[in-house]
C-alpha cells in the first residue's frame, strides 16, 4: 500500500465472484487520497479467456475523478 507521512491508503479493492469453480464477475473500487471512491461492476461483458483458456475481467472506462497528477 502506498505510505506518505505515516499515514497508508489502499488506492484499489478487488472482488470477484465464482460459480461452480469458474469466474463469473466482479467489482473494481478505486480510492483517491481526497476520500473520493468509485465502484464498477465487471459482469459478463467483461469476461476475456486468453490464449491458454485462463478467465480474467477487463474493463476500459474514462477517468472520473481525480486519481494522480501524473494521468
């Protein structure tokens, strides 16, 4: 986790759901250090297998609020 003057925040949270053993979807919650928090849900439009047949969740998305001085 990212630590400045003592203090630490967790920038992104990560959950995903499955059934039956194979992945099925999930949520991206994304925090700034202002307090700030978005959440998206990943369902099955952002289901991806890549070319071993491994699942993952994908999901482009303008930025909505203030995340880095550097993006």
């Amino acid at each position: 986790m990212p630590r400045a003057f003592g203090k630490s925040y967790n920038p992104a949270v990560f959950m995903m759901a499955t059934v039956d053993g194979a992945l099925a979807c999930g949520i991206a919650e994304v925090h700034n250090t202002f307090g700030e928090r978005k959440a998206w849900f990943l369902g099955k439009a952002c289901l991806k297998q890549d070319h071993d047949g491994d699942a993952y969740l994908q999901l482009r998305t303008p930025k909505r609020f203030y995340v880095s001085p550097f993006s």
